[in-house]
C-alpha cells in the first residue's frame, strides 16, 4: 500500500507543475527571483567564515528561514526530518533524540552528528549524545538558516562532527520579527513563540522564547515480558535563544527543557498498573552561555576568542546525570594573499561529570578532565577554476594517545554554471563518561556471581571515520542540482561485550564499511512557489560482513512544493505541502539474534506535512501583512509508524511517531 501512496504523491506533485510554471511570464521575472537565497547562499560552517556554499569544499545543504516558514513545523526534529540523507528518530530511552545521517543509527545516544549554535558546538560529555531538548525547544523563529555538512568536519570542529554537522545560525536584530504566536492542536497541545529585538547604538540584539506542551499520542507496544501496554507520549518543552552583538563582542545564550513521557530505562511495562502502562517522564536541561571576540589587527588578519559555558542536566527514574563544561576556543585568519587563506586555532575542553542517584545508585562518580586539540586548514586557489583546501586537526584525551584526523578537498568550476568537489578526509568521536567512567555492577546470584552490569574504560579510543565524497552540481536562475556519492570506513567503533563476571564491559572492536548516493534538487517558478526534491541511498556491512547492521532506511525520497494563490479573498494563500518517504527499515534480529518479535514491523512509510498561511490583512495592526493564521497537518496519511529497537534489543520495534494532527496557529505582530 505505502508504494501506492507514494506514486499518487508524486504524480500529484507533477500535476501542479504547469499551474506554477505559468506564472513565469518573462526572463524579467527570473531576475526578479531572490537568487541569493535559491543559489549563492553563502555559508559558515565549513571553513569558520562566511564564502558562497558553491565555493565551499564540502557536500553542504542549507534550509533558510523561508523553508521553515513555509512547510511549517513544531520543532526543529521535523524540519530536519525533511533535510536529504536525515531520518530522524528516538528510542524508549531518549525519545525524539538521533539524527541518523547516511545510514548512520548505531545507539539511542546521538554523537555521530555534531550540532551548533552560531558555530559553538553543543556537546554534552557525559554521554556525548542526549540531544532532544535541542531538538524539540529551540524557538524556530529565530533562526536564519540551517548549514548541514554530510561528510566528516573533525578538522574545524573536533569530537562527534563525525558523519556530519548542523549548524543553527539565528538571525540578527535587523532580520527578526517582532512577533508573538499561539498555538493549539491535537493531544490537547498549546503552544507559544514570541519574538524581539533592540537595535540600539552599537547594541543589536535578537531574542526569541517557545514554550509547546501537548498531553501525546498513543504510544501502545508489548514488552520484552510479553505484556501488553500504552501511554500517551506528552512532552513539555521551553526554549530560550538570546544573541548579542556589541562592537566586536558576541554572545550566544540557550536555554533548553524538555520533559518527555517515556517508557523507562528498559522495554518493560511497570507490573503494578493494570493494564500495565507508563508513568515515567524523562528530563532534559541545556544550558550555553558564550562569549565571543573578534580582535582585527588590519584587512587580512583576524583572530577569533571564545569562551562558552555550557551544562546539561538529565533526570529520570532511576538517576540524575551533569556535566559542567567550560570550552575555550582561539582561531586566527590570515588571507596570506588573494588566492591564500590560512586558518590556525586550537581549543581547551575542561569537563565535570558526575552523576546522583534517585530510584537507583548513581552509575557514574564524579570526574574531571581536559581535552586539548590544534588545527589548522589552508584554502588555496591555484587557477581561476580549482581551489583546494588542506587541513587537520590533533588531539589529546586523557589515557589516550593523541590522534590526528587530516582532509583535503577541491573544488573544480567547470564553467559559471556547474563544477565538481571530491573531499577525502577523517573524523572522530571520543568516548564519554558514560562510556569510560560508568560503574554499576549488578549482584549477585544464589552462587554468589554477579547477575550483571555495565562497566567504563578510561582508555577507549576514539571511534574514527574516514570518508571519499563526491558531487557534481549545476545551477542558473531559476534551478540548482546535485548529485553526490560517498564512501566511508568506520574503526573503532564502541561497542560492549559481556566479561567472565557477566559484567558488560565498553570495548573498541566494531568496523564498518558504509557507501551510497544522495541527489538533490530545486527549482523556483517565481519569488514564491517552488519544488524541491531529494533522493538518498546507502548500504553499510561490518567487518565480519553483516549487512545493513546500523538498520537505518536504505533509501529515502522526498518531495515538496509551495504556491502562492494571488487574490483569494483578497489575499495571497500559501499552500506548502512536504512528503518524506522513508524505505522499510531493517530487522534488529541482524543485531540481536535472541529479540523477539512481537510488535510490528518497521514498514516503509510516508511522512506527508501540509502547511497553509492565510494573511489576515488586519487594519488595525501597523504590520498588517505580517498578521497571519496557519492549518499544519502532520502524517496526514495516517500511518502507523515503527522503527526497529536499537537501544536494548530484547524486542524487534518500538511505536516512533504521532498519527494525524492537526494545528492552528496565529501570528500577530507588537
């Protein structure tokens, strides 16, 4: 059935072309595009300065506050839903918490992705990988545009920028609205984003806050004891973004929390409820706070100091875990000469990690320690069509030996039109302190052996990648393509293994050869209405030659389109409508030979979103285009969604995501 659906998406998709094709009446109009927006963007992410993505020596995909306008969305988990090469998805333990880019879902914790803000890096190290107050708490408003790097980022960024990088860049006081929306929908769901700035003098200031709550949807599965049971996923959610500019000082504030009903620490129903069911919340908090300064010495010479704090907070039943950072960060830029750009920085990571316990003792004793690193990257532009880059970073961890992860790309300009990158480089993500720290031995038996347990080592190494990416890519005034392939080998991965006391132990053994394809596309018929598409493939196989072991979806397509309908009502009606399709995925039974299946399995399934802005044109109101109502439809097509379970694997699937829903919002400008 669900292939069904995804051709009448399509075919009804192809049907609206000539309506907008038609409205493209002469070359004047083309001209008349925002073509900064559809094609030169210019980006940050991949070289720590602002250059034309083009330019950019990385497979690099940008979602501008325009997308996220116009296709709609709750959080930041589903914008990036739609972005090409990204499934995003959760666990019974951290729900709404993994970007699984490139077939990348090996663990319920999320470090494989490196995620920012403005460019500062949001990892937590005490399990490296507990993200979902990030993803669902972030006020959307504020942020200017989304830089996704497929590929490694190690070089400028350090530990988890692994199979990739998202980079939230907010806007500045001159480009924010001064907006307030509220919300409501299904599940009983409220919600509120608001919106300011100052402007004054040297002062510039942008401020954006959401706060989302809804009681959930029906989250129903049988356990690993076979019992049946259900609660509804509710979740909670409050999100501050503040960014300053002072002259030469920036600072960048977050505050992040986010509750989540959840299903527990393990796939089992608590027994003392009938029907066994679920009372259990997860927490999260984030906190960054961070300062920077940018010091110009004359036109070609700059130098970059940051100083952030940034803590996190998680809380469940059984335990509460913290970690304290503080993240020192230089970086120098030198354009040595016209066709020479030279960049050297070098950081100071102090970590405090400790956990306290609740139900349970706390598994993880209070440490501290500092990781170093120094890297350096040169941009050179040896004709009027090839520029390279040449980079690498190194890094010292406590109780391991340093490591150094190189890269080298270039970007060949065939003419104005289209060109080639092929990047080669190596990316790491060191273990945390769950990971080397962790300490919970379980006992004992009626012979006076343990039953169990989990157990850290100081002296893993860093999980490493190394990757061979290419892309050709094409664009002119109204359409921008590419196609991409890749490659990369995993070693080292972490993985655990059961020692003679029955003990699990954290161990470097894992390896993993991953390789695939992603093409994407985009085309404006005029200021307003456009379409966009993308297609994503890959295959991964260990070592020992089990196939498809990380049990991401081996191929995703996805479509969308918007349209401005001019002088209904006397008003310019937008209508968006967004469709991912994500391939079955695969059985964890190639992970856990001894699961047992008792859930549904983890179908292929469409994810169709519509969003329709209905401008109120109130006279009333100094901004009265500004003023507006939106109807956001999610998983119109109803499906019941599975995924397979990659945290405990004593079950094959857990439930993953909503059914329909509805949401009304309304937008008013102050």
């Amino acid at each position: 059935m669900t292939i069904f659906k995804l051709m009448f998406i399509v075919l009804f998709s192809m049907f609206l072309l000539p309506v907008h094709a038609g409205q493209v009446e002469d070359m004047d109009d083309l001209l008349a595009l925002n073509l900064e927006d559809l094609i030169h963007i210019r980006v940050e992410t991949v070289s720590k300065y602002s250059q034309k993505s083009i330019d950019a020596a990385a497979i690099i995909e940008v979602i501008t506050a325009k997308d996220i306008q116009n296709f709609g969305a709750n959080s930041l988990l589903e914008v990036l839903d739609r972005a090409s090469s990204i499934s995003m998805s959760g666990t019974f333990f951290f729900p709404q918490n993994s970007v699984s880019m490139r077939g990348g879902l090996s663990t319920g914790a999320d470090h494989h992705v490196l995620l920012l803000l403005n460019g500062r890096p949001m990892r937590d190290s005490f399990s490296g990988g507990e993200n979902f107050s990030y993803f669902t708490a972030v006020p959307l408003n504020i942020i200017k545009q989304i830089e996704i790097i497929r590929g490694p980022g190690s070089v400028l960024y350090g530990s988890n920028a692994y199979t990739g990088v998202i980079n939230l860049i907010t806007k500045n006081a001159d480009e924010i609205e001064q907006q307030v929306t509220l919300e409501t929908g299904r599940f009983s769901s409220t919600g509120v984003q608001a919106s300011s700035y100052l402007n004054q003098g040297d002062l510039a200031l942008s401020v954006a806050v959401k706060w989302f709550k809804e009681d959930g949807w029906g989250f129903n599965a049988i356990d690993n004891n076979g019992n049946w049971g259900s609660f509804d996923a509710g979740e909670n959610n409050l999100g501050l973004v503040i960014n300053a500019q002072y002259n030469a000082i920036n600072f960048n504030g977050l505050l992040t929390n986010a509750k989540q009903d959840f299903w527990g620490a393990t796939s089992t129903w608590q027994a003392d409820t009938q029907p066994p069911s679920s009372n259990l919340q997860v927490q999260s908090q984030r906190v960054l706070l961070d300062f920077g300064y940018k010091h110009t010495f004359n036109d070609d010479h700059y130098l970059d100091a940051n100083l952030s704090y940034n803590t996190q907070h998680f809380s469940h039943i059984n335990y509460d875990s913290f970690s304290k950072n503080v993240f020192f960060e230089l970086s120098h830029h030198w354009q040595v000469s016209k066709d020479l750009h030279w960049l050297i920085g070098g950081s100071a990571w102090h970590q405090n990690v400790y956990s306290e316990p609740k139900v349970k003792v706390a598994p993880v004793p209070k440490f501290s320690q500092v990781w170093l690193s120094l890297y350096s990257q040169a941009q050179y532009r040896s004709s009027k069509n090839v520029e390279w880059t040449l980079g690498a970073q190194i890094n010292k961890i406590p109780d391991v030996s340093a490591n150094l992860v190189p890269r080298i790309g270039v970007v060949y300009q065939i003419n104005e039109n289209s060109g080639i990158k092929v990047n080669y480089g190596q990316a790491f993500r060191a273990a945390y302190g769950v990971e080397t720290h962790f300490d919970l031995v379980i006992c004992c038996r009626e012979d006076g052996t343990n039953k169990g347990g989990l157990r850290g080592s100081p002296s893993l190494k860093p999980e490493t990648i190394t990757t061979l990416d290419a892309q050709y890519f094409y664009h002119n005034g109204q359409s921008k393509f590419g196609f991409s392939v890749f490659h990369s080998k995993q070693t080292d991965l972490i993985e655990r293994e059961r020692a003679a006391d029955r003990v699990l132990d954290f161990i470097n053994r894992g390896e993993l050869m991953v390789q695939g394809l992603e093409l994407e596309y985009k085309y404006a018929f005029n200021r307003d209405s456009q379409f966009i598409a993308s297609y994503a493939f890959q295959e991964n196989k260990t070592k020992a030659g089990i196939e498809n072991f990380t049990l991401a979806p081996s191929a995703m397509f996805k479509i969308g389109f918007t349209h401005v309908f001019e002088k209904i009502l006397n008003r310019n009606i937008k209508l968006a409508v967004y469709n991912a399709h994500f391939n079955e995925a695969f059985d964890n039974i190639i992970r856990h030979p001894n699961r047992k299946e008792v859930n549904p399995t983890a179908k292929g399934y469409n994810m169709l979103t519509a969003n329709l802005h209905f401008p109120l044109n109130i006279d009333l109101l100094t901004d009265k285009e500004k003023a507006y109502v939106e109807i956001y439809g999610y998983n119109l097509l109803d499906e019941n969604i599975y995924q397979p379970e990659v945290a405990g694997g004593q079950i094959n699937t857990n439930p993953l995501k909503a059914g329909r829903s509805l949401y009304l919002s309304l937008t008013l400008p102050f």
